[in-house]
C-alpha cells in the first residue's frame, strides 16, 4: 500500500512570487499531484482568466516534472489548456459535463465530504479519484463535514478507485490517514505557511508517510 502527496495550491496569491515556492515545493520530495485552486478574498472562484494567467505560468514547471496538473472547478479551461484533469465538487458541473470537457484520457476528481453514497455514485459514473474530507480542522475553506477515518479503511475495502483525503492534513497526522487506507493525501496550509519553507514541508510530509506505510 502507498500513499501519495496530492499538493493544492493557496487560495490566493501573485504568480511571480509564488513561482519559486512551487518549484521548492516540487523538488523538495515526492509529488504526485498539484491542483490550481485560485479563490477571490471573499472566498468565491477565481475569475477564469485569472485561472488561466497561472495555469500557463504554472502548469509546465509541473507537467515537466511528470507530476499531474489538475484545475480547479474550470473544466472546459482544463480541456482547453491540456491540464491533466479537473477535479470537481458536489455543486460544480456534472460529472457527465466534465468529462466532456477535459476527455476520456484525463483525470476527473470528485468531492464527496463524508459520504460514501455520493463517493459510490462518482466511480459508478466513472470518475477517477473520490475526495472525503475535512478529515481536522481547516482555516482554507469552510466544511461542515467531518468524516471518520473508518470512511477510508470502508471505501479501500470495496473498490479500487482511488481515495483523496482532505482538510487540516499535517506531516503528523497524515500517517494515520495512509494507514486507513488513503491513496493520496491533500496538503494546503501545512506547505505553504511551513516556517522553513515548502520543501522542507514536503520532504517531512514524505518521510511521515514512509515510516507509517
């Protein structure tokens, strides 16, 4: 069993600055994944030319680290810029319409808070990754749902589709996560606002997950 860093960007931030702490980030450790997130300061989706201004700056120094570009919400913008998926949440597109979007070969994710109805309902659809979260307390975004960890051991034991765990996710506590069974660990904060940067932020996340698998 392995479980894999699935990196989101910041809610907010200015491209040329934030270059550099991704690239750290990125070489800092194992990534599998990096999501563009973008939200205004009210906490509603970015406007899609913004979206699109860093997906172009962004997006190559990933995909040329064969790690996995996804988009936020935007997925005819995924589709159009060839990001590697999109991922999607319960009030977003349809499922159907997103992959419609972005085409058979991308990655589509889907969030299902703590349910492993709407979690079943996605990979029936045929989505490639479910997300349950927030698994801990969260300053990123607001949740009211708090799964058990059993969600993940349930949901490892009755399918193969991939799991995403979210929500306050640290280098302490991500070890109990992959040992529920997660296949990917979301990290925001917890890299971003780490005291002695990002890449050391992602080789202690690396090294946690190790020891516990």
């Amino acid at each position: 069993m392995t479980c894999s860093l699935y990196l989101i960007t910041p809610p907010r931030f200015d491209v040329d600055e934030f270059k550099p702490q991704l690239i750290s980030a990125l070489d800092g450790g194992d990534v599998a994944v990096v999501q563009l997130r973008l939200k205004t300061t009210s906490g509603e989706p970015a406007p899609t030319h913004e979206v699109a201004t860093a997906a172009k700056i962004l997006m190559p120094l990933v995909q040329e680290r064969d790690v996995a570009f996804i988009i936020n919400d935007e997925a005819e913008l995924a589709g159009d810029m060839g990001a590697d998926g999109v991922h999607i949440g319960q009030n977003d597109i349809s499922y159907a319409d997103a992959r419609k979007a972005v085409g058979n070969d991308a990655i589509v994710g889907v969030t299902c808070h703590a349910s492993t109805h709407l979690a079943m309902l996605a990979a029936e659809s045929g989505a490639d990754y479910v997300a349950f979260g927030a698994f801990f307390p969260t300053k990123t975004k607001e949740t009211a749902a708090r799964p058990d960890r059993e969600i993940l051991e349930s949901w490892a034991a009755a399918t193969n589709v991939p799991s995403v765990a979210i929500g306050g996710i640290t280098a302490e506590n991500c070890g109990e996560l992959a040992a529920a069974g997660a296949d990917f660990v979301a990290v925001v904060n917890a890299v971003w606002g780490h005291k002695q940067g990002p890449g050391v932020a992602i080789e202690e996340f690396n090294g946690a997950l190790i020891t516990r698998l």
